[in-house]
C-alpha cells in the first residue's frame, strides 16, 4: 500500500470525489428544474427546448474537457 503505484491510485481517486463534490451541484438543480417544469401544465414546448439547451451545454462542456475528472 505504501508503494508508488498505489499512492497515485490514491490521488486519483480523491481528485474523482474532488471533481464529483463540484459538480453534482449542478446536476441537482438541473434535476429540481426538470420537476418544475414537469408540475407545470403550460409552456412545455419552450421548457423542453431549455431542457435540451442545457444538457447540449453540459455535454459541449464534457467534451471540451475530456479527462477532467482524474487531473
């Protein structure tokens, strides 16, 4: 356990909780918005349209980080 290899292991793995503890933030709120917009009985059109909007950014923000979660 004290060997080179398994203290990089280490690191990595505290740097995943690190960059999940920051961004699980952001999917909740997206999850909350979604069920307000699912109580609502008007305006779905423009709401699904924000929807898609969002998660085309959140993947468009995936992409142009590729590896993140470790580094």
């Amino acid at each position: 356990m004290n060997s080179e290899r398994a203290i990089q292991v280490n690191i990595a793995i505290m740097r995943v909780f690190v960059r999940m503890k920051e961004v699980v933030p952001q999917y909740r709120k997206l999850v909350e918005r979604v069920r307000e917009l699912e109580k609502r009985e008007d305006g779905h059109e423009d709401d699904i349209q924000e929807i898609f909007l969002l998660i085309d950014k959140l993947e468009a923000r995936a992409e142009s980080e590729p590896g993140k979660l470790i580094s």
